[in-house]
C-alpha cells in the first residue's frame, strides 16, 4: 500500500509538474506574438492638418501630420511641395512642419506623408492689412496704430518674425487709424477702411515705386514680399505724401499740398475740347525729366515737341512744362501744362503715387 501510495504520488505530482509547464509555455507565447503583432504593426496616416481641400489657408501656419500610433526615430518625415524653409518634429503620434516664414497667397500646397497625398490651398493677402503696413510706412496720409492687446505681445508688427508679418497679412491685427492734419479734405472722400480705393492704389504706386517694381498699383505677391521686408525693416517712405489739384475753372491752376502743408499753386493749362484732360483722380505713374512728346496733332498733322518735368498720371496725360504765350486757359492736348520754373518746382512735389484730381470746369 505504501509502495503504490509512492508510486501514485510520483505520478501525481509529475502529472501536475508537466501540466504546469504546458501552461505557463502557452501563455508566454501568446505574450510573444501580441508583442509581435505590436511591434509589426504599420504606420499609417490618420489625419492631416490643414485638411485636405480646405482653400482660404493662413500661410504661416504648422502643418500636422496624425499617424496610428508613436512615430518611429527611424521612420522618413512627410514632405511639402513646393519645398520651403521650416523645420519638421516628430512630437509622439504626430510629425509637425513649423515654417520659417511660410507660404505666400494663392498657393496650392501638397503634402506627402508615406502613401497619402493631399493638398490645401493658401488664401488672400488682407487688404486691411496692405493698408496698415503702408500707413505705418508712411506711404498714406494717415497712422495706423496697434490695439494695446497687441502691442503688448511683446513685439510691434513693424519688427516681429517674418512668420508674424506673413501670419497678419492673411489675419490682421485689430488697431486705430487716423488722419494727420493738414491734408486737402477732399482726400477722406477716397479712404475706404479694408476695401480697395484711390488712396491705397496711391500708396501701392509710391511704394513700387520707390522699390523698383512696375508702377501699376496693384498689390501683388512681389509688391507683397518687398512690403514684408521693408516693414520687418523700418524702411519708411522718404519723400513725403502730396496731393494734387488741377482745376479747369479759369483762371486755371495747380495746386500741391505736400506733408500736409500747401506747398505749389500756379497757373496752369489743360486740354482743349477734342483733346480733353481726363477728369477724375488718377496716381503718377511715370516721371521724366526730359522727353520728346510724339503725338498726332488735331488737324492731322505729326507733332515732337521737346518737354521737361514731366509726371504721367492718366494714360498719356502729364503735369509738365511746354511753352506757352499765357497759362490758365485749355491750350494743351489733353496734358496739365506749366511754365518752365513752376515746372522744375512742382516735379519733386509729385513723386510717383500722388494723386492727382482732375475739376471739370
């Protein structure tokens, strides 16, 4: 009895010992696969910031990338077309692309990350902001003055990164702006807050101007770029703001006012009635101290008459000076006409941009 008692409890306890160890072997192989199948699993996209298709996008923004799971040391970064100065970041489940500065207007923008593409559009420079920059450098007859919320932020827009100046093109800062005295009130009637208008067209045209870009008006992405650097710069505006008057009631005259003050009035001629001065409020887009004037005269006969200080300000009309018996009267071909001295006086008090308007008679 003892010896079967041994022997069964030989048997028991090998019986227990080999299915123990079955067990337990189950069950850490079961724990090897699931950290396996972990370790195995694949990276994948799951969402992309700004989403896909989305247009209006302010350029200066990070873009995301999602993925399923911790993105490996090891894994390729998504990449951007067109390509532009940033830096990317894996930040645990996500990759993040911080521009340096960031995309311009109008861009449509690809994002490639493992096998997904997608692509998002940027939006439109901010008028309003086209006129802050412009006030604050001087090329309009008004400041502009930040909010306190956000000239308290540590950095006035005139000098922050060139990421703050592009994030408030697209989203500009609240603020102030006011008139500086002294300027003809004619010129109010052409100011339109966060709308295109004479006075902003104006500001363009000097600004391109003075930064050697074609003098049309128009505030594109080059006008944009160089107006960016300049504000991130300080570099102001020079040589003042005019505006000009030319008046065909006869007597009739030029009148320029210059910072604020009347700085030119002289007698002047305007154009006859087959060859009208245009009427209306128009910027100076071309200057020339000297030019020969070709043209087709009235009668049908070739004119080339030898000018001098001449500011184009509406298609081939001109403040300039041309020889004449008597001013104040219509006599020129559609030209604002002035005699030599006043001439040379007025042509540095209409530097490119003035507005000049045109009075019926």
């Amino acid at each position: 009895m003892r010896w079967i008692a041994a022997i069964g409890a030989v048997g028991l306890t090998a019986l227990c010992s080999a299915g123990c160890t079955s067990a337990q072997s189950t069950a850490d192989a079961a724990a090897k696969l699931k950290d396996t199948s972990a370790a195995g699993k694949a990276l994948r996209v799951v969402s992309i910031s700004p989403a896909p298709g989305v247009t209006g996008v302010n350029g200066a923004v990070a873009v995301t990338i999602t993925y399923n799971q911790p993105v490996p040391a090891n894994a390729k970064l998504p990449a951007l077309s067109p390509a532009i100065a940033g830096q990317w970041q894996r930040q645990g489940r996500t990759a993040v692309f911080t521009p340096a500065a960031g995309y311009p207007a109008k861009t449509r923008v690809t994002v490639h990350a493992l096998t997904t593409t997608a692509a998002f559009t940027t939006g439109r420079y901010s008028t309003l902001r086209l006129q802050q920059l412009l006030a604050q450098l001087g090329y309009l007859p008004l400041t502009w003055t930040p909010a306190p919320s956000v000239a308290g932020e540590g950095e006035t827009y005139g000098t922050s990164s060139a990421r703050q100046q592009l994030a408030a093109a697209y989203d500009p800062p609240s603020g102030a702006f006011s008139w500086e005295w002294g300027y003809h009130r004619r010129l109010e009637s052409f100011w339109s807050k966060g709308s295109p208008n004479a006075l902003t067209q104006g500001a363009v045209t000097a600004f391109e101007g003075d930064h050697g870009l074609p003098t049309d008006g128009d505030a594109g992405r080059a006008v944009w770029a160089a107006l960016l650097t300049a504000a991130a710069a300080h570099d102001a505006n020079t040589h003042g703001y005019s505006y000009a008057v030319a008046d065909q009631h006869v007597p009739e005259t030029l009148t320029i006012w210059h910072d604020g003050k009347l700085a030119f009035h002289n007698l002047a001629n305007t154009g006859i009635g087959v060859r009208p001065t245009p009427i209306g409020t128009f910027p100076v887009y071309e200057k020339l101290p000297y030019q020969v004037m070709q043209g087709t005269n009235p009668d049908g006969s070739h004119y080339a008459d030898p000018v001098q200080w001449v500011s184009y300000f509406a298609a081939g009309a001109a403040v300039h000076y041309f020889d004449r018996y008597s001013y104040g009267w219509p006599q020129s071909l559609g030209c604002v006409e002035l005699p030599y001295s006043a001439a040379k006086q007025a042509y540095p008090l209409l530097p490119y941009g003035t507005l000049v308007t045109v009075l019926p008679g």
